[in-house]
C-alpha cells in the first residue's frame, strides 16, 4: 500500500500533494515540508497508509473517538 502527503487547512479541505510507495521517502518529504511551513500557518502536513486516495481522504477525515479513563 502507498504513502500519501497530504495538506490539511483549517477548514478540513485536503490537498495531495505525493504519493509515495517507500516509508522512508514520505516521512522525509513530510519533514521537509514542516520545516519550510511558516509559524503562523494554521495547515497541517499529515502522511497516511493507505490502499487508495479515496481511502486515504475518508481516514483523513473520519473523527477519532478519544480514549477512555478509567480503570482497565
């Protein structure tokens, strides 16, 4: 499954920009980018593993439920 790069702006809308078939290679374009985003820049620069772009899309913006406290 391939590596995607993905810009996320405030307002939840998804930029692809690579894809990428080697960890490696998107976790380093990933760096790179973060590095070069300005401080007052509200996007984000998230990588995701998935089978598709549309996969990757619907992961992306699927809410995550937050972890429960209590005992375990």
């Amino acid at each position: 499954m391939p590596y995607f790069v993905y810009r996320i702006d405030p307002g939840k809308e998804l930029h692809c920009l690579a894809k990428y078939d080697k960890y490696r290679d998107a976790k380093l374009e990933v760096q790179a980018l973060r590095k070069t985003q300005e401080s007052d820049d509200a996007g984000m620069v998230r990588m995701i593993h998935a089978s598709s772009q549309i996969e990757a899309e619907r992961l992306l913006l699927t809410p995550r439920e937050a972890p429960v406290e209590g005992d375990d």
